[in-house]
C-alpha cells in the first residue's frame, strides 16, 4: 500500500489503498508539501486537490487529470506531463501553477487551457502541441523553451521571458505581449509555405531584439515602442500593424509590405531592405 509523506519531515499524509500510484484516484486531497518525486503518476487523477509547494520533481505525469488542482509553488522540474489535462474550459476549473518550477518538464500536446501559471519557471520546457489558449502566463520564465504548432491564443503573456525560445508553427492571435522578453526568439515555420500567426497581438513595449521572424504574419498588431535591432522580417506580413516610435536597427524588411504598417517616429532609414512607399519617406 503506497504512502505519500510529507517532504520536509517525512511524516505519512495518506495511505493509497492500491499497489501502485499509476492511475490512483487522488482527487480532492489535501496533500501539501507532499513528496511525489521520481515517481510513476501516469493517469493519475489529480482534480481539485490541494497540493501547495508539493515536489513532483522527475515523476511521470503522462496522461494525469490536474484540473482544478492547486498547485502553486510545485516543483515540477523534469516532469514528464505529456498530454496531461491541466487546464479547463474555464478559468474556475483549470489549475492553478502560480510560481511553480516546470523548468526541463515535458508539457507535450498538455492542455493548459486558462491555466494560471504566472510567475512560473518554464525554461527548457518542451511544448510542442500543447493548447495554453487564454492561459495566464504573465511575469513566467519560458527562456528556452520550445513549441511548435503550440495554441497561445488570447493568452496572458505580458512581461514574459521567452528569450532565445524557439517558436514554430505557433498561433498566437489575440494574445498579449506587453514588455514581454521577446530577444533571440524564433517565431518561423518548420515548412516552407508556413509561418507563425500574431494576428491582434499586442507587442507594446517589447524587446524583439536579434529575433528570427521569417515569414511571420501578424497582422493589426500593436508594436509602439518596440525594440527591434538586429531582427529578421524578411517576407513578414504586417499589415496595419501599429510600428510607432519602434527601433528597426539593423532590422531586415526584405519582402515586407510598409504600406498599411504606421511607422511614425521610427527610423526605418537604420533599417535593412526596408522598402518605403513614396508618401511615407518623410517618416524615415
């Protein structure tokens, strides 16, 4: 009969009356501070339960129902969460990961939709197919962190670090971006017809610096004040995009329509390839 004991003093919280923890039924417990690392919790129900500052660290969670749970402060390090059900349809049934460590988790084709994961450490996770639409991500660490054909859809991400992640095939329409940490990110497509999607996007303030943004589309964003030296744009889509008082140092604009993009107070004379209509030239 497994124990779960508490991580600190090693007291026993509870007894599972099974051989094993593999699809246990652990819903609606109270199990803070618990000691679950290094263990198989494949399946495992997790719904609602409590489980505050407990340390999952290098267990396998594939497949695990975590809806509802609060996790806050967990230490996931390493974890694999592939295809775990994390989030909800709603925000009041989804988790709560609010300062928790997924960094080097495995979060695979994971639900994470309107999953709070503020102020969370996800760098070096991998999150290719995973669905975080309308997820809070705000103030997180996804440094590193790679996904592709990964859902951020109108998801919270303002003041985000996704420095040097590596973003394909994503979709990011309707999310927020406000000051995010955008540097030596890669937002393109693994196929030679594709792109990223940021349509609706709002970049204000960002740091997009030396970023790889091939064929990007992202269409009626806002990208005032944005800091983008040393990116490349080439054939990116930035139709009505707002581009005030932005940065284009040595940003590449090669195949880019500037026609319908406002650039007023950017100095796209500093630019690279930047092909700029007629009636516009005075904003150089």
């Amino acid at each position: 009969m497994p124990e779960i004991k508490h991580r600190l003093t090693g007291e026993t919280l509870t007894e599972i009356d099974s051989d094993t923890l593999t699809h246990a039924d652990l819903r609606e417990m109270t199990l803070e501070e618990a000691d679950l690392s290094n263990m198989d919790l494949s399946g495992v129900l997790l719904n609602g339960a409590y489980m505050v500052n407990a340390d999952m660290s290098g267990s396998n969670l594939q497949g695990a129902v975590m809806s509802g749970a609060n996790l806050e402060g967990v230490n996931l390090q390493g974890a694999n969460l592939r295809k775990a059900i994390i989030g909800g349809t709603t925000r009041s049934n989804a988790a709560t990961l609010e300062g928790a460590d997924l960094s080097g988790a495995d979060l695979r084709a994971a639900d994470l939709r309107y999953a709070i994961v503020s102020h969370a450490n996800f760098s070096g996770a991998q999150l290719s197919r995973a669905d975080l639409t309308k997820a809070d991500m705000h103030n997180s660490d996804f440094s590193g962190a790679t996904a592709h054909n990964t859902l951020f859809i109108d998801a919270n991400m303002r003041e985000i670090d996704l420095s040097d992640a590596e973003l394909r095939d994503c979709h990011l329409n309707g999310a927020i971006l406000i000051k995010a940490n955008l540097r030596g990110v890669t937002m393109e497509s693994n196929e030679d017809d594709g792109f990223c999607t940021l349509k609706r996007v709002n970049l204000e303030g960002a740091n997009i610096t030396d970023a790889q943004l091939c064929n990007l589309f992202a269409t009626d964003c806002i990208m005032r004040r944005v800091n983008l030296t040393g990116a490349n744009l080439s054939n990116a889509v930035l139709g009505g995009t707002i581009m005030r008082n932005a940065n284009v140092t040595n940003a590449d604009f090669e195949g880019v329509e500037l026609a319908t993009v406002t650039m007023a107070f950017s100095n796209f004379s500093k630019a690279l390839n930047a092909k700029i209509p007629d009636y516009k030239k005075d904003l150089r």
